[in-house]
C-alpha cells in the first residue's frame, strides 16, 4: 500500500482554527456596543496617545497694548533678543479655548513662517527652532501653541488642533496684517496635520513645508486596532489631496516613529508638491545645515506660483 503522503496547504485556503474564528466576530460585536455605550471614547484614548503637553516652559507678563511678554530662563543671547522682540497675544478659538500666539518679525522680509510645532514641547521649548529659522531663511516667524500647551487654555484635541490653527490664522492676517500670500505653512510630526488642514482647498498661501508628515495618527500608533475601533484623529491621506499651493516634505528614510513611506505618500498625492522629496539625515524634530538649505531654496524658487496646478479638487 502506498505510504500516505500528506497534502502541503494550497495559497488562499488557509484558515483560522475554529475557536479563532468565532473571536472576531464576538470582538467585532464588543467594539460596537463599546462605542453605542461609551460613545468618544476610543477617540479620547488616541488623543491622550497623541497629545502630551508638558508643564508649560515660559510665563507671561502685560506689556502694553493688549500684548504680553513671555519670560523663561535662557543663558541664550540669541534666544533672549528674540524674546525681547517677539509680540506674543491671546485668542479665542471658537471651541472656548484661550491661544497664545507669538509673533516674531524680521526686518526687510518678504516671508513669514506660520509654524505648527510638534506637540513635545511648547512655545518656549521651540524658541531655538524659531531663531534658527529666522536666522537661516530671514523670514518672520509666527507660531501658537495648542490647546493645553504652554498658557494656552482647554485641553488638547483632535477638534481643538485644528480650531487653534483657525483663531491663530486670524491673528497673524488680521492683527499682524500679514496677507495669505507672503504665508509658508510650516508644520512639523503633529503640527503637520493643522498646516495640512489650513492648506487645504486655499490657493493663497505661499507654500506648505511638511516635516516628517503622517498619513494619520491612528496608521502610525494603531494601525491594527483602527478598522476595529473605527475612528482615527490626525488625518491628513484625504486633505492633502485638497492642497494646491506649493508644497515640499522633509522626511528621515530612518524615522522610526513616522515611517518614511507616510512623507512619502503624502507627498506623492498633493497636487502642489514641488521638485523631489527631501530625504533628511537630521535627527528626529531637528533640523541640519542640508534641510534649511533646503527651506530657503524652497522658499525662493518655489513658493506663490500657482500658473500650473490643478484646479482645486472638489469635496470626496
């Protein structure tokens, strides 16, 4: 009698063991009530994953004027005169949260840098940024710090990132009278998903710089719990499709925490993208000599025209 051979498993007919199989559909069903019962709460747990304030770096002081001084202790001289020019004011977001915002000015500048920070740190931790910033590319530069950021007030969120970015526009165009058009969007890790979102669908700005982007939060920190959970914050894969003014991404091939190929898509599906990709070799939320260069080549061949891109996509 011949010897029984066993058959090896053919491609595609794999399946889960039987106990398995009713798992998921049990899971599946806990997911739902979860959400009937505890509605928001799954967003909630990612916001907590994705927004971690520190204790605020920086106080503020009256100086005149509706505005206010912000005092931190520095040995920096650069960072200290910095200090004493920046004009920093509060705003209201239409959620109820009361924004710092901090404007720094540049003489004889034609540019000014709206920047969206990471969320590791505040207004005063990214000082050094700013003067770098301003030194390399002698632009202006104007940032905000996030719902419960800093002395910003309220609590960080998805909604709220988003609304800050708005109330922080505001200021920059209205108090500072500084046009959309002489505006480059600069957001880096977090802070790309409110640049993205200004961008999106508004021909004005000059141009979008996007350090180390994410197509979402919940496709970088839970990507196999997402379809289950059904809910993500940060997204960005769908507006950057929205996005025509010029655009560039900065992006480490090692990054471990946003994987390259994010920059990549990202940058791939906005119809403003610019040139090629910059495969940065700096440290995480650190700029080196290459990646300003970089910036100020961006900034002055490639930012406010507009003649050959796409008219706006509609709405999905």
């Amino acid at each position: 009698m011949a010897e029984h051979q066993e058959v090896p498993p053919q491609p595609g007919n794999h399946h889960m063991p039987e106990e398995e199989e009713h798992l998921v559909p049990k899971f599946r069903r806990f997911v739902r009530w979860y959400k009937a019962v505890y509605p928001g709460i799954p967003i909630k747990i990612m916001e907590k994953m994705a927004f971690k304030p520190p204790v605020s770096s920086y106080t503020l002081t009256p100086n005149g004027d509706h505005a206010h001084r912000m005092v931190l202790d520095t040995d920096d001289p650069a960072i200290q005169n910095l200090l004493n020019t920046t004009i920093v004011r509060w705003t209201d977001n239409d959620r109820g949260s009361h924004i710092v915002t901090a404007f720094s000015p540049r003489a004889n500048s034609r540019h000014t840098l709206f920047v969206s920070h990471s969320g590791t740190g505040d207004l005063g931790k990214n000082l050094e940024l700013f003067t770098l910033l301003m030194e390399r590319t002698n632009c202006n530069v104007f940032s905000y710090d996030y719902s419960g950021y800093g002395c910003s007030t309220g609590k960080p969120s998805d909604a709220n990132i988003y609304a800050d970015a708005r109330a922080a526009l505001e200021v920059l165009v209205h108090t500072h009278r500084v046009p959309e058009t002489e505006i480059v969007l600069f957001g880096q890790f977090i802070g790309t998903a409110p640049s993205i979102h200004l961008a999106m669908r508004n021909r004005n700005f000059a141009g979008l710089i996007l350090h180390a982007p994410m197509k979402s939060y919940g496709e970088i920190k839970m990507a196999p719990f997402k379809t289950f959970l059904g809910c993500d914050i940060l997204r960005s894969a769908d507006k950057i499709r929205q996005v025509v003014c010029s655009t560039t991404v900065i992006h480490n091939e090692q990054d471990t925490v946003v994987p390259f190929p994010h920059g990549e898509k990202i940058f791939t599906d906005c119809p403003g993208r610019r040139g090629e990709i910059a495969r940065s070799l700096a440290p995480r939320n650190q700029l080196d000599t290459w990646d300003l260069d970089f910036i100020i080549e961006f900034i002055t061949n490639q930012t406010g025209n507009f003649a050959d891109l796409p008219e706006v996509p509609a709405n999905n």
